[in-house]
C-alpha cells in the first residue's frame, strides 16, 4: 500500500510540475503571438529595438570588463615590482 501511494505522490508531482510548465508558457507566449498577429509592424519594430539595445549592452559591458581588467593587471604589476 506504501509503494502505491508513493507511486501516485510521484505521478501527480510530475503531472503538477507538467501542468506549471505549460500554464507558465501560456502566460509568456501568447501575449507575444497576439502582439505580432494583431500589429506585426509595430512588433517587428520592438523586437529589433530590444534586440539593438541588448547588442548595445552587450558590447559596452564587454569594453568596461576589458577596461577594467588591464587596469588591474596594471595594479597587480604595480604590486609586484614593491614585493621585489
């Protein structure tokens, strides 16, 4: 009787966490599919401005990691000729 219920406990979470998974879906999805079927030009417009801004992001980020890791190589260099 144990096993069983044990069984149905696992069954039902897996179905639970099914069922989360595509109400979570839902909830992302179609919002986005209405937006692009009832305005596609507005849509496609927003999509490519996320998109440029995240490219955007991305490259500023990437000039800042670059800037600051030479400055502290520069430090740890700095470091080093004072333990000598």
């Amino acid at each position: 009787m144990k096993k069983i219920n044990s069984t149905i406990k696992k069954i039902s979470i897996i179905l639970l966490v099914i069922l989360l998974c595509a109400l979570s879906s839902l909830l992302i999805v179609w919002p986005l599919w209405k937006f692009s079927t009832s305005a596609p030009k507005v849509y496609t417009i927003t999509v490519l401005a996320i998109s440029f801004a995240l490219i955007i992001f991305l490259i500023i980020r990437r000039i800042k990691n670059k800037k600051s890791t030479k400055e502290s190589g520069k430090a740890d260099k700095k470091d080093l000729n004072k333990a000598e």
